[in-house]
C-alpha cells in the first residue's frame, strides 16, 4: 500500500462516519494542508467513490454531505483488508526484531558477566 493509498483510506473512512465534515476539519484530522486535502478529495470524486451533496437547507451554502458511494464503500473495504495485512507483516517483522535484539542482549549480558 503506498503513502497514497493509505490517505485515501483514512479519507474514505473519516467521509463514512462524519459526511457533513468540512475540508478543513478533514485537514486536520488527516494531518494535511487544506490544499492537499481538497486534492485528495477530489480525487476520490472523480474516480466515483465519493459523492458530494449540497446542503439546500443549510444557511452555510458551502456546507457539504459527502457520501461513498458502492465503488468507495468496495474499495475502502478491499485497501483495509490490504493495511492490515501489511500491518500484520510488519508486526512479525517487529516480533522477529524484538527476539533478535533480546537474545543479542542475553549474549552481552553474559559476556559482561565473564
């Protein structure tokens, strides 16, 4: 999963729990300038896995719903279920690492004891 795929992700994810959300709280959550942000927004609406609505009712008439639509809600599932299984192999990576460092500690430990 590249850096990008990951930030769309995280984008598809916030937009499901918080459709009303603005780009500048989208920012912030993602850790991002609101220029990116929009970006990467609009990215997803124009690969078809957001849509965008209009509050008509809303004295705010910049104020956004934005919605997944089945594409977004497929592929949000299938880049999760890629995280966490890049997720799992860095975890045994880590586990493997830990092991290492620990047996590599004992040896010196020894050593310094002799």
């Amino acid at each position: 999963m590249k850096a990008g795929d990951e930030i769309s992700l995280r984008l598809l994810s916030l937009l499901e729990h918080h459709p009303a959300i603005s780009q500048r709280a989208l920012s912030a959550e993602l850790g991002l300038s609101l220029g990116k942000t929009h970006y990467c927004l609009r990215a997803l609406i124009d690969k078809g896995w957001v849509k965008v609505r209009n509050f008509r009712s809303s004295q705010n008439k910049l104020a956004y719903a934005y919605a997944l639509t089945p594409r977004g809600i497929r592929q949000r599932a299938h880049a999760t279920l890629a995280f966490l299984q890049r997720k799992r192999v860095e975890y045994a990576d880590l586990e493997a690492e830990i092991r290492r460092l620990e047996a590599e500690a004992r040896r010196l430990e020894g050593n310094a004891r002799a």
